[in-house]
C-alpha cells in the first residue's frame, strides 16, 4: 500500500515575486514593446530546474519529471510576465539566437506565423544537461488598458544526456492587471499540462486560477507522486515509497 512519506520537496512553479514583477511591470511599462520571440528565449535558458531533474533521471525518475514540469511552467510565466501591450514579432521565418554567457546554453526561437494565431518553433541546447525542442502558439491575446491576458499551449521535448526524455504539452492561459495593486503588477497563470517520459511515468497537473496546483504522476496502475500547494505559497511534489 502507498504510504504518505515526502522524501524530498521540489519547488514547482518558482515564479517571480510581487517585488520582482512590479520591477519588471515598471521597466517594459515606459520602454519599446516586448519583443516575443527574445523573451522566449530568455526564459528557455533558464534551466536551473532541468540540472535538477538530471540528478533524478536514474533512480527517482518521477521526481525528475516533476522538475521537468517545474521548467515548462517557469518558462511559460517568465516568457508572459511583465507584457503590457502587444509583444513585437519577429519576422516570419526570423531565426533569433540567444545566448547565455553564465551557463553557455543557447535558445534558437524561429517566428514561424503571425495569422490568426502567432507560432514559435524553439531549440535549446543546454551543454552537459539537455536539448530542449518544441513550439508555442499564441492562440488569443487581450489587451484592454491595464488588462491583459494571453493563451499559450506549448509542446515541448526534453532529451537528456543520459539518455532520459521527456514530453509536456501544456495549455497555459494568463492573465493581470498592472492596477490591481499600486505600484504591483502581478501575473496570475492557470490552466492544464500532461507529461510523460521513457520510464513509463506519465503525469497530469492542473493549476486553478486561484493558484491553486493539484496533479499526479503515475507508473502504470499506481500514484508515485503528488503535486500539492499553490503557486503563491509554494508547490511541492509528494513522492510514495512502495
């Protein structure tokens, strides 16, 4: 029978703090308009979570995808916070390459459509942890004053050195108001993800617009892990010794 044993915490969704959001929200509120396809590639190339999850790869493989989900999720908030207004767009068939000169991981985001819905396609090559592929859609984006709210399903693919893969489609909607709280500006995410990987775990994780973060990952018949908590307080996965 499952126990109810935490081995170990992952921080899920560490997602900027009201601080950090109200400094980016003062930044890009006075400045050019965003450019979409660079904050993409800014936020692919933040792969902290990823060296994380390759510690895991062999012998906790479900706390790996956890990490896993963990990155989708930090790159889906990072690449929409702080967006006031219509992003720039790149050119179609535009290849924009970002580099980062900490780990020397480097993005490739390719604009791939404008019309009816804006695409990326996106390759990360992160040296001695993962390639990362995939592709974003902007599906509907309002912007009405100080309102804003977007819809972005991603698909993703995470090969790791070792040989552990992973994939993750998520559809991802946010939403914020720059004058919900004075001089605060926040970004609220919700929505739905499913995961898998090559050692048969498969994984669902739901987040309310609350906050609110709930989900599973299975092996076959059984629960080896919970997602549990909030976005604004925390988010843990639970795993179950056998």
């Amino acid at each position: 029978m499952l126990n109810n044993i935490l081995r170990k915490a992952i921080g899920v969704a560490v997602v900027a703090s009201g601080a950090a959001v109200a400094t980016a929200g003062a930044r890009y509120a006075g400045s050019k308009r965003i450019n979409a396809a660079q904050r993409l590639g800014e936020a692919l190339l933040d792969t902290s979570r990823l060296d994380e999850a390759s510690r895991y790869t062999d012998t906790e493989s479900e706390a790996a995808l956890a990490a896993c989900a963990a990155y989708l999720i930090n790159v889906a908030h990072q690449a929409s916070s702080g967006i006031t207004g219509p992003p720039a767009m790149d050119a179609i068939g535009f290849e924009r390459k970002i580099k980062s000169d900490r780990t020397n991981s480097t993005a490739t985001v390719i604009t791939t459509a404008h019309d009816p819905e804006a695409r990326w396609q996106f390759d990360v090559e992160a040296p001695g942890i993962a390639r990362i592929s995939g592709s974003r859609r902007l599906k509907s984006s309002r912007f009405t004053g100080p309102k804003v709210h977007m819809q972005t399903p991603d698909t993703v693919s995470i090969r790791f050195d070792n040989g552990y893969s992973v994939s993750i489609e998520s559809d991802l909607e946010f939403s914020g108001n720059l004058l919900a709280v004075p001089l605060k500006p926040s970004t609220q995410v919700f929505g739905s993800a499913s995961l898998s990987d090559n050692r048969r775990n498969v994984g669902r994780l739901k987040i309310e617009s609350n906050g609110e973060v709930t989900g599973t990952v299975t092996r076959g018949t059984e629960i080896v892990g919970r997602f549990e908590g909030s976005l604004t307080e925390g988010v843990t996965f639970r795993q179950y010794l056998p």
